[in-house]
C-alpha cells in the first residue's frame, strides 16, 4: 500500500511539472506573437513615415539616396 502511495505521488509531481512546463512554452509562444505583432506594427509605422518623408521632400528614397551618394562623393574629392 505504502508502495502504491508513493508510486502515485511521484507521478502526481510529474503530472505537476508537466503541467508547468506546458505553462511555460505556451507563455513563450504568446510572447512571440506578441512581438510577431509588434514587429509588424513597426514595419507599417517605418513605410508610412517614410512616405511621409517623401511627400515632405518632394524626393523618392532612391532620389535621396542618390543625391546623399552625390553630395559624398563631392565631399571625398575636396
């Protein structure tokens, strides 16, 4: 009897970290999609301030860019 009392109970505390482990990776996995969000929420936030930057300038971000690599190269030869 006493043998089946504590064959149970050491499966109760595996049953017990079972259940904690479960615990924990759901957290995890609710965690990256909470940063999967974020991230997301981030690239839209980054297009449309960047198109808010060319509206504002009045250049693409190629025609920017040229020009930055212009004003750079002019910068080098002097």
């Amino acid at each position: 009897m006493k043998q089946r009392e504590v064959a149970l109970n050491q499966r109760q505390d595996e049953l017990n970290r079972r259940k904690q482990d479960v615990g924990q990776q759901q957290q995890r996995v609710d965690n990256e999609k909470k940063l999967q969000i974020k991230q997301q929420d981030l690239e839209k936030m980054q297009g449309r301030s960047e198109m808010r930057l060319e509206e504002l300038s009045g250049l693409s971000s190629e025609e920017a860019k040229k020009r930055l690599i212009e004003s750079l190269k002019d910068q080098a030869k002097t």
